[in-house]
C-alpha cells in the first residue's frame, strides 16, 4: 500500500507537504536537472516585484557556522518579465506554482497580485512582508502587526488566490504579527524568514557582506523556527508552513509535531540539490502519522 501524503493547503493541492522556498529555488529550472519537479509539493518563486529591481552590492552571500548569511537584495527581473520567460517553463510540470511577491508599499503588493492572478498557472501567492515600507521611513512591514495588516488587507482586495503571508522572526512577539494579518484575511502563514545577522572578516577588518548584514538561514536557526512555529500554531487557527534549516525528513517532521501543516527547504538546496527528493521519499518511509501535531 502507497502511503499517501497529499494535503490541501489554503485551497491549493498539494502532492505532499514539502516546498521549495523561496529565494533559493530560482524559478526552478536550474533544480530540473537534477531533480523531478513533479514529486515536490509546490514551489515557492523567488520574490517577484513590480519593476526590475538590481538588488545590493557583492559579495551577497557569506557561510557561516551551520548557516549561511545572505543580502541578495530581492532581485528581481519584474513581473512582466516573470510572466513572459518564467512561466511557460513552470507550465510543463504538474506542481502547484505558488508566486512570492514584494513591494515597497501595499499599493505595490496590490497590484501584483491582481496582475499574477490573471494567470492561471499560479496557484497561491506568498507575501513576503520582510521588506522595508517606504511610506513609513524604511520600517519592515512584516516587524509592526498594523503594516503587516494593511499589506494583507490589500492583497486581499486584490485576488481571490489564496494568500500565504511570510512571516519574520526579527520581531520581539511573532504571534502578534500573526494574528493580525490572519484577522486581515490571510488563508496561511510561512515562518520563519531569516534572522538578521552580521560576519566580520578579520583579515580584512571589513563586514564578509557587501550590504554589512543579512539574513541568517540553515541549521543554525531552526531551533529558533521551531519554537515560533510552535508558538504560532497556538495563537492561529490557520495552516502554517514551516521552514528554517531543514536539511533532512527528521528535522522536517520535527516542524510537523511543532504545529506546521506543510513545509518549505530553503538553504538546504544549496548544499544537496536533490535535498527536497530526499527529503520527501523519507517521510514516505516515515509514515503521516508523524506528520501531525504533537500533543504537548
């Protein structure tokens, strides 16, 4: 008998509970040669934002112990550019295309989610709030529970795809942000983001970063994901996918017993492109009964 892991996830079907995250996925071509696209959950896009955007200066990304720290700067192409190169590729692959966008107003928010959801190879989209609001002096949407509901309040007028909102963990009370942006209509939420962090090369007395800091990912902070994830899930009543330094089926399993309902493999792809694969075939020899919540 096939143990079947397939989940519906804010409306969206998924095969099983294991995405491609955001910003470390691409757009999934480069990954198709080393791995079938078909047997993962869904892909999450690398964040998509209105016009072109360069992005910060090298060197953007750092290693560091059990992690690493990146400043890539949403890069991004723009979403007619999206729309015109990236998606006929994706339309070959029977996976659920969640789109992450980005923006630097909820006007901007707004406005891509009505243009993505003219297409119907997306399937959800994904707000990645972590990003400065420059109406409000620079101030991260996702690190002040009202910005992070006007944002979602806007998408949400916007599309009738279902919404899932990325949540950071820089914040002193994530379960805030959470609730808010789950009473601002939210379907789902995704933490953790990465954690602000900082290297310092000795030799060179410089930061090992071109932008100074960047977003801590890896091994290194899923402790900490777990914990918000648990937190979370007692403060919501919608899904969680949970993500922060998942390398492995166990350490994905460990997100399932905290209160997650899907999850998402970030910096794990850059160590073992075939990570996802992997990942999945061991939760099928694991079994759905370790997929559930913890009673604890």
């Amino acid at each position: 008998m096939v143990t079947d892991l397939s989940i519906e996830l804010a409306g969206i079907k998924l095969k099983n509970p294991v995405m491609a995250a955001s910003g470390t996925f691409g757009y999934g071509k480069e990954y198709s040669e080393f791995c079938d696209l078909n047997q993962i959950g869904a892909i999450v896009t690398k964040s998509i934002t209105l016009k072109p955007k360069e992005g910060n200066p090298p060197p953007r990304i750092a290693e560091t112990p059990s992690g690493i720290l990146n400043a890539i700067g949403l890069q991004s192409d723009g979403v007619e550019k999206f729309i015109a190169k990236a998606l006929p590729f994706l339309e070959k692959f029977d996976v659920p295309v969640i789109a992450s966008i980005a923006g630097g107003s909820k006007e901007e928010f707004a406005e891509l989610a009505k243009i993505l959801s003219k297409s119907k190879r997306i399937a959800g989209l994904e707000l990645n709030i972590s990003c400065p609001n420059v109406k409000k002096g620079g101030m991260l949407f996702g690190c002040d529970p009202d910005a992070a509901a006007e944002v979602t309040k806007a998408a949400r007028k916007a599309t009738k795809l279902p919404l899932i909102v990325k949540l950071s963990p820089n914040v002193t009370d994530i379960t805030l942000i959470a609730k808010a942006v789950e009473k601002a209509g939210a379907d789902a939420l995704s933490l953790i983001n990465t954690l602000l962090g900082m290297a310092i090369d000795i030799n060179t007395k410089k930061p090992k970063l071109g932008n100074i800091t960047g977003g801590l990912s890896g091994p290194a902070i899923r402790p900490i994901a777990i914990r918000m994830v648990w937190q979370t899930a007692q403060a919501v009543k919608i899904p969680i996918v949970g993500m922060g330094g998942i390398m492995t089926a166990e350490d994905a399993i460990e997100f399932f017993l905290a209160g997650a309902s899907a999850v998402q493999v970030g910096t794990g792809n850059f160590v073992d492109p075939k990570c996802i694969i992997k990942i999945i075939e061991g939760l099928y020899k694991a079994g759905p009964d370790l997929l559930t919540r913890g009673d604890f």
